[in-house]
C-alpha cells in the first residue's frame, strides 16, 4: 500500500526483507528505492544473494510497493586441491 503525504503525493512504499535465519522485518522506503536501500533499512549489507518476488535482482534494482526480498549468503565454495 502507497502512503500519502499530507499534500496527498507519495510518500513511501512498503517492502519486506526477509533475511534467513531470521525474522522478517517491514521496511519504509521512499518511492523508487532500490533493494540496496531496503536491505540497508533492514539492516543488512547488500554482499547477499537476493530474490525478490521469487526473481533474481541486483542491489540497484528498484523495489516497489508489497514487494518482497528473500535475502540467503552468497554461497563460496569447490574443490581445493
């Protein structure tokens, strides 16, 4: 759901973060935030793997309204020999 100011424009979205092994906070955001803005509003450094909505973005992508984010470590890893 948008807000509204008191001049009746936008003021701000509404996008959960969803950081596992945690809990899932709901942040505030102005208009055209980006998943970089709403992870750090959550707390959380955009060094992740991040979906939202089920789909792979990029922390300069912009969140909208009721979005999502599921936020997992980046996984590092293979054979060392």
């Amino acid at each position: 759901m948008v807000r509204r100011n008191d001049s009746g424009g936008e003021a701000d979205i509404e996008v959960k973060v969803a950081i596992l092994g945690q809990a899932v906070k709901t942040v505030l955001l102005p208009v055209d935030s980006t998943v970089g803005d709403a992870l750090e509003a959550a707390g959380h450094s955009a060094n992740s793997t991040v979906k939202c909505n089920g789909e792979d973005v990029d922390s300069t992508d912009t969140v909208e309204d009721g979005d999502r984010l599921t936020v997992s470590s980046k996984v590092k890893g293979g054979l060392h020999r």
